[in-house]
C-alpha cells in the first residue's frame, strides 16, 4: 500500500498527520511525502521523519508546481496496489487503514474506493461536530450512482478523496486537475469506474482552520492559483459549467462501454440540474457539448433539467 502526502509550509499540523498514519494498526505502507517547497519547518520536519522510520520516503520540489501538480506527484510515485491521500493537516484514528484494507481485500473488483465516516475538528484538535457526505455510492449500475453523484456534488465536502482506493483504478483516471474542484471531478470519474463504499465508523478527523484551501484564499482567483499556477485562470468566471464539463469528460473517457455512456451522462446531468432547483437544461448542455466537441446532443436525448447559474 502507498500513502501520499503533499505538503506545503505546514509545519503546525504536519507532525501530528504523520503520527497518525505511523501509528495504524495496519502498518505495511510507504509513506511518500512530497514537500512542494516550503519555506518553513515542513523540511526539516519530514526529514527526520524519514531518517527514523524506512516507511517515509521524502521528496522535495525545487519550486513549487501548485496542489494539483504535488498532489499527483505523490501517486506517480507510488508502488502499492492500494492507494491513499494524506492530507497534511488531518488525523487518521488508528483504525483507519486497517478498516478500509480489510474492506477491498474481501470486497469485489468493482468497489475501487472505501472511506470511513468524518468528525470535524478545530485548529486545536477539538471536536467540532460530525459530517456527513452522503457518498455511499453502492449502486452496481454506474448511471445509478452518477446520478447520486450528481446530487449531492456541491454540498459534500469531497473528504472521499482521502479514501483507500484501487491504484489500477486510480491510474485509469486524470487525477487531480489543474482547476479548481478537480478532486470532485476526480470523485465522478471514480464513480463511473466503480462503486464507492462509505464505512459507518468516524475514523477521519478534518481539520477546520483559517489556513486550509477553502478559507485561506479572499478571491477564486487565489484560489485557481493554489490549484495550479498560471492554468486556472479563466476557469473561474464560469467555474460551475467548467465542473459539469469536467465531470461528463470522465465518464466519457471512462472504461464503462459505449453503450452505457450516454446513460450515465444524462443521469448525471439530470441530478445536477435538479439541484440547481431549475427546469430547462437546454442551454446547459449545449454548452456542455460546445466544450466537449465530440459527442452529437442528441446522445443525451431530452429533458434534462435547466442550466446552472454561475
């Protein structure tokens, strides 16, 4: 199994995310660390770290390549048949890995992800409350669960991306993309691929501070080049179409047969106008299909709901 943590300047919270995956219960992994040139402690921290445990591997960029970049980097170099994100900021309860390895090992090929339930925490490690994502995702049939996905997309918190998940899945997939809410994207091309179980016990604590992604930047500017420095930009004015695009990207290039792509497509697209609470989605999916440029409208056939507003 490989862990990948990418890391930039978090030295208040790294060492205690560390702690907690050296600490599992299940303990045969490699733990990547990809530092992406911080300018605080986080090397020293990391270094030492991998001077006292053989499972720590550390790598530090020579300049920093934006989130999506480092995050992928910690997955390109990873050798495991399991895989799993660390964030640098989170803590795992002990249970954690053990929990979601003896899930897939004894769950069919079609389950490519496991992810136990999350409780919120402050900077402090105090509990905030719990959240719940509603990213059960079991339905054998894909367009069944895309269009669950298409549901609850812009309110879950997407902590699934931290899931165990299935490395020749994964591999299968773009992985984070150098915009804004790609790891939602990633999710739906996950889904496509196969079905996603939630674990019923709170094994992820989340971490709520001022200094994580989504409340550390004032604008969506800011934020666009977190993801990826100088590729984000004008992504953001149209941010919503951009995410549905994407998202109907990845099920196209997905390993699903053709025959069931255009069905998957139109359940997601329905459930996602439907939680904009609107009727027409004419303008929407001709837009949709002015981006993609190589799928006829007429594959989605009719009726799906109303465009999104930006």
């Amino acid at each position: 199994m490989s862990l990948g943590l990418p890391v930039y300047n978090g030295e208040r919270h790294l060492a205690q995310a560390i702690d907690s995956i050296l600490g599992q219960t299940f303990g045969d992994f490699e733990l990547i660390i990809t530092d992406n040139a911080s300018t605080d402690a986080t090397g020293e921290i990391c270094r030492g770290y991998a001077e006292r445990d053989s499972r720590v591997r550390y790598v530090r960029n020579e300049t920093n390549v934006g989130a999506a970049r480092n995050f992928n980097l910690t997955f390109e170099l990873a050798r495991g048949a399991y895989f799993k994100w660390v964030a640098h900021d989170d803590v795992c309860l002990p249970t954690f890995l053990e929990r979601c390895v003896t899930t897939l090992d004894s769950a069919p090929p079609s389950v490519v992800l496991c992810m136990p339930r999350t409780t919120l925490i402050d900077q402090d490690g105090a509990v905030v409350g719990d959240h719940d994502d509603d990213f059960d995702l079991r339905q054998p049939r894909a367009a069944a669960r895309l269009k669950h996905f298409g549901r609850i997309i812009l309110s879950c918190g997407c902590h699934s991306v931290f899931g165990l998940i299935r490395t020749e899945v994964l591999r299968r997939t773009r992985l984070i993309g150098p915009f804004v809410a790609s790891d939602t994207v990633l999710l739906g091309e996950l889904a496509a691929e196969g079905e996603l179980w939630e674990l019923p016990e709170r094994l992820f604590l989340a971490r709520i501070h001022a200094e994580c992604s989504h409340r550390k930047f004032k604008t969506a500017e800011e934020y666009a080049e977190w993801f990826a420095p100088a590729q984000s930009r004008g992504y953001v004015r149209f941010l919503r179409t951009k995410l549905a695009t994407e998202c109907v990207r990845g099920i196209m290039r997905s390993s699903r047969p053709a025959r069931e792509k255009p069905a998957c497509v139109a359940a997601f697209l329905y459930a996602w106008c439907r939680r904009q609470g609107q009727i027409d989605g004419g303008a929407l999916k001709r837009r949709l299909f002015a981006q993609l440029g190589r799928m006829r409208p007429t594959a989605l056939g009719d009726g799906v709901a109303e465009p999104v507003q930006h």
